[in-house]
C-alpha cells in the first residue's frame, strides 16, 4: 500500500482510489494528518469548502503541515509560517518577504487529487500535471455507498488505528468479524448461511447472529437465526461494508469501513454506522438505553486480540485475491474494469 502515492524510480505511479478520510472530519478550521502507508497527507477545507490535500511535510524545513494552522483557506506552516494554497501546493505567503522580492513557483508542496463522494474523502495516485489529465476522467466506484433503504436513519462515524495489515484486517473481517467489532445487544455467529459469493467488486458472505441475549451456548456455536449479518469486502478499494438485517432480509444496521494502511505497518479505519428505527424496535432494552442516550450500537475494537487472531482458522477469506494482484498501473496497461467508467458530473469535476 505504501507504493500508493510514491512515484516509481521510472517516474510511473500505480492508479488506485483509497478512501482515505470521512468527508466530515475534514474542515476549514483545523488541517486533519493522516497517513496511506508512510506517506504523511494533511487535508483541510479552502474557503469555498473544497478539499485541499497536500504532503504532510513542509518544503522548507520539513515541519509537518498538520501542526499549522488554516488562514483565509490556506494553510500556514507551524514553524516559519510560509502558506501554501490547497490546489497545487503553491507558497503564497512568506513572512517577512521584502516588496521586492518575488515567491518563486518552486516554492510548493506536494499536492494530491482528492474526490469527495459517499461521505469519504478518496485520493487518486497521480501528482504530476500529465497524470492529472488521465486522473480527472475517473471517478471512484460506487462502492461505499449508503443503502438507499437507510435513508433517514441515525449516523455516527469515527477513526481507529490497529496495529495489523489491511489483508489480515479484511481477511478478519470475512474469518472471525467478532474479533473487531461488536454491535449492541448481537451475538455474531460462526453459522454460515450459503457460500461466499463472488460479484463484480465483492466478496459476500452472509452469517447468522442472534440477539446475545437470547443466546444459549450451542446457539452461538450454530447459530439459529433471527438476524443475518452480510459481510461485503471490496478488496481492491480497501473497504468493506457489514449490514446486520432482520430474517426477512430488511436492513437494521449499515456499516462502511475504508480500510487503509498507515504509517509503521498500522491500519486505519474510517467508519460509518447507519442504525434504522427498526433496530431500536426490536434490540433488547439495554441497547435501545443507549442508543437513545446518542451511543453507537457499532464498537470497532482497536486492540485485536493477537493469539485468537493467529487461531482464526482460513474460511471464507480464502476467496480473496492476493493484493498484488489489484494493483493498477495505468502506463503498462489500461484496464478499465478496474475503474469507474461514469465520467464526472460538472460540479463533481469542479471538486477534482
Ligand atoms: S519549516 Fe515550514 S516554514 Fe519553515
């Protein structure tokens, strides 16, 4: 994942959109730093709120750029306070700059492309003029999008970082999901429902959950079902989406999660949990407490438990691709499956 924003030595990159932050985390008041493998992005809002991502390392002494500050939508490095511009990186600013002396266009920071759809923030691999040109006629796929059906309901989202690889997060995610995250008042099952399925983008597995509860111990063995919990991974985006539904199949609870490598062989996730009135109508009484004292029914566990991790016997994750297989590099092959082929809508392409 770390190739992801490096160029190549032969100056090529590879082309992938990464989900990289929640839309609403990034705002015109403090630059947020995170991270797609070792290299450090810092992202804020201009002051028309589009989104402005650059490196996260100042060009002049190399003080990271999230520790400044946002004026008049541009951002002002912590240390000297030169301020570059979001869109290309450009210093416009240099205190103590005589009248006469002029900022030389070298002056800038590395800056990225970043696309805002579904609530996330994704970046496309490419920085340099020409790769902007091939960039813009792509937009991300449809992946992370809300089910329409959840319209309406009541939200949360957040952040974690795990000390573990995307691949091991995502292949957990398939395995054991009890293992990172635990939704209010489910017992999460090891009873399959079917065979993992296998569409365009995704893995599906659908599994039984019953509410805790209720659960007797051979139940939590084998499940008998009164919920189903679908699991969806899209490998090649480095997501996932987890829906809990009732036996009819009608969704109780939605959950995004943009899984992305981090600095020191970290992950981190950026979440969204969408919970339906349905939920709270059936869960047991302590979670329908919670959920009305504003609580998310959804707990992403950011401590995995490393010896029942290693226990995880290979089950359905062993239907995903290798990850380098996913790879795309646009200058040694084209391939357009690999990408969303709607072009952008005008105001979309006014975002990029
Ligand atoms: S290190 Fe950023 S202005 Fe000097």
């Amino acid at each position: 994942m770390s190739a992801l924003l490096h160029k190549n030595k032969d100056k090529r990159d590879i082309l992938m959109w990464v989900p990289v932050a929640i839309s609403d985390h990034v705002t015109a008041d403090k630059p947020l730093g995170v991270s797609v493998g070792d290299q450090g992005l810092v992202l804020f809002r201009d002051k028309s709120s589009r989104i402005c991502v650059l490196e996260d390392r100042c060009p002049h002494r190399r003080v990271p750029l999230s520790l400044g500050k946002i004026i008049d939508g541009n951002l002002r490095c912590a240390y000297h306070g030169w301020t570059f511009e979001g869109h290309g990186g450009q210093c416009v600013k240099i205190p103590n700059l005589a009248a006469s002396e002029r900022l030389s266009p070298k002056l800038r920071a590395d800056a990225f492309i970043p696309y805002e759809k579904n609530g996330f923030v994704y970046l496309l691999t490419a920085s340099s003029s020409t790769e902007r040109d091939v960039s813009v006629k792509l937009t991300p796929p449809d992946l992370l999008i809300m089910n329409p059906d959840l319209a309406g309901a009541q939200q949360q989202s957040g952040r974690a970082v795990i000390s573990c690889s995307v691949d091991t997060y995502l292949r957990a995610l398939l395995d054991g999901p009890h293992l990172l995250l635990s939704l209010g008042g489910v017992c999460i099952t090891d009873f399959f429902l079917g065979d993992v399925m296998r569409k365009t983008h995704e893995l599906q597995l659908d599994r039984t959950a019953i509410w805790s509860h209720k659960a007797k111990p051979h139940e939590r063995k084998w499940g008998v079902s009164t919920l189903v919990m679908r699991t969806e991974v899209y490998q090649d985006q480095s997501s996932a989406r987890v829906q809990l539904l009732d036996v009819g199949e009608r969704p109780l609870v939605n959950i995004l999660l943009a899984v992305v490598a981090g600095k020191r062989n970290t992950v981190q996730i950026n979440w969204r949990c969408s919970w339906l009135k349905n939920y709270a109508a059936i869960a047991p009484w302590f979670v329908r407490w919670r959920i009305s004292g504003g609580h998310c029914p959804l707990q992403l566990n950011d401590k995995i438990d490393g010896s029942a991790l290693a226990d995880l016997l290979p089950g359905p994750s062993v239907h995903l691709l290798k990850n380098d297989s996913l790879k795309v590099d646009v200058h040694k092959k084209k391939e357009p499956k690999r990408v969303c082929s709607t072009p952008p809508t005008a105001t979309e392409e006014s975002r990029i």
